[in-house]
C-alpha cells in the first residue's frame, strides 16, 4: 500500500471514531441512512394522499396536515388530518383519516361532507410509549423514598388531613350519605376525569338542531324523543362493548351497500335496534363519545332506510 492510500484510510478511520464518540452508534445510523429513510416515509405518505383524495367529493381541493406514519403489529399506517371542499365549493374543515399500507385502503372521519361514501371510519392505532426512565433516575428515587420517615396507619388518623371528615358512625356522616365521599376528596376526582378524558361538554343535543350535530363534538347527555318513537321502546341487554360492536357492524354493512358493494342492506329495524343499543350508553362511560359517532351516522341512514322501503 503507497503512503497516500494509508493517509486516506487512517483519515477515514480517524472521523468515523470521531463520528461514533460524538453520536451514539444508533443516532450515527440515522444520519448515515436519512436519505433512505426520508425516501421511504415520503412514498408512503404519497400513497396516504393519493388514496385519502380519491374519497373526497372534489379531490383536487384536498389539504393535508399533521402526517405521521404508526407501526402496530407488523401493520403500517399514515394518519392525519385532510380538508376539502364540499358540495357548495367551500372548505369544511379538517377532517382525521387513517391510511391502512399493508390492504392499500383509507377511511375518513367524515359523514358526507366532504367525502363519497366509504367504509366506516375506525381511529389511528395508538402505540404506548415505552419508559424512557434512566436507571440512575430510578436508583435517586429508590434512595429518596428511603430516607422518608415511615408512618403507622393511625398517625394518619391523628393527623388534620383528616380532621374535618366524619367518621363512618357519625350522624353527619349518616345524614349525608355518598355525598361525603365526594367531599373528601374531589380533586382527585377531577384528575381521574382529566386522566380518562371523560371531560363533560356543554354542548345539548336536541331534535331542532340535528342538522348541527358533529360526530366529534359528544353532547352533555342524549337528545329526548317524542312519546311513541321508537327510539324510546327498552332495547335488549347488551354491555357497552357489545352495543358499540352491534353498531359498528349494521354501519358497516349500510356503508357498503350504499357504495355498491352489496346488494343486501342491514334491515331498518336492524339499524332502530342499533340505535336503541347506542342509547342505552350512559354519557359518563368512556364508550361514550364512539356511541355518539356511531348514533349520528346510523340517523342518517335510519332517514334513507325508512324513506326507500317499510319496516
């Protein structure tokens, strides 16, 4: 080997140890593979626009923002927000959708506005963050938490935290019945709520202002009906869970025999019944707002089954 090829190589060497002292080994495959990897995000968001256009009324119009690409269970997907203009020509405003990579198909959060008919929308899956928590945090905590003085149980008893509150014989306590326990302690009720989201709107959903209803707008409780609807008759049992999956598949198979893709729509009274099972969600359980999505889409089609065809 000459002198001038050796020169190169231990230069070479010489900033890549630089390289890898600097950045960990991690964080150096990144910048050394950026361009790749930029490559790849870019075709898939491509793709994610493409698809999300093709459902809109007027594809040209579409705006998007917020892009991000999840991996869940070996599936990909882009999500994000996109507006469009609807049927007047004016922007609706943004909209969520998920594009699926892996079955090349896209779903919008949207009931007609700006978007042809499609399957129903489901949400972008959520991946936990893992715990970023260094070891020497945890190690501080540890050693912090040691050198807190222990207390018995009874101090606790003694002490003015719980100075005011009556005891469980105590005829105040008697008196007042569950509203102490709401008293003792209500911020923690509050950061409960925070932590679930199950934060109440004010928004009243009544039968006169139906045309103002948004799927992501949950009201404060359900809109009363007139004595003799339907809609008021006792639905069967179903848990939560099981009234949201009933839902979701008389939807779902609306959808897709609005769109074509079946000749056999679900039956109306098959979508009352959905209806009467989304009703019987209390506004506090957190199924709540999805049941609230759900009840907006199937009154519209509870509209176009009753006009086309009887019961």
């Amino acid at each position: 080997m000459n002198k001038v090829a050796a020169l190169i190589s231990v230069g070479f060497g010489a900033g890549f140890f630089a390289l890898q002292t600097m950045f960990p080994y991690s964080t150096l495959l990144d910048i050394l593979l950026f361009d790749s990897i930029g490559s790849l995000l870019a075709a898939d968001r491509s793709k994610a626009r493409a698809a999300v256009s093709k459902l809109l009324i007027n594809p040209a119009s579409a705006e998007f923002d917020a892009l991000r690409t999840v991996e869940v269970d070996k599936a990909k997907y882009v999500c994000g927000k996109v507006n469009g203009k609807d049927k007047s020509g004016s922007y609706a405003g943004y909209r969520e959708f998920v594009y699926d990579l892996r079955n090349d198909y896209a779903r919008i959060d949207d009931d007609g506005t700006i978007s042809k008919s499609h399957a129903a929308f489901r949400p972008c899956p959520v991946i936990e963050e893992e715990d970023k928590t260094s070891p020497q945090a945890l190690e501080m905590a540890k050693k912090l938490l040691k050198s807190v003085p222990q207390k018995d149980p009874s101090d606790l008893l003694k002490s003015d935290l719980l100075k005011n509150v009556p005891s469980a014989q105590s005829p105040d306590a008697l008196k007042s019945g569950t509203q102490d326990s709401k008293r003792v302690a209500p911020q923690a009720g509050q950061m409960a709520a925070a932590r679930t989201g199950a934060q109440k709107s004010s928004f009243t959903a009544t039968l006169g202002n139906e045309g103002e209803w948004r799927s992501d707008r949950p009201p404060s409780a359900w809109p009363k009906f007139p004595s003799g609807d339907p809609l008021n008759e006792a639905p069967l049992t179903r848990s939560n869970s099981e009234a949201i999956s009933y839902a979701t598949d008389v939807d779902e198979r609306w959808t897709a025999y609005k769109a074509g893709r079946t000749k056999t729509p679900p039956a109306a009274s098959e979508i009352t019944d959905a209806l009467r099972a989304l009703l019987a969600i209390a506004p506090e359980s957190p199924e709540f707002p999805r049941a609230w999505e759900l009840f907006i889409r199937l009154r519209k089609a509870d509209r176009e089954a009753n006009t086309n065809r009887p019961r």
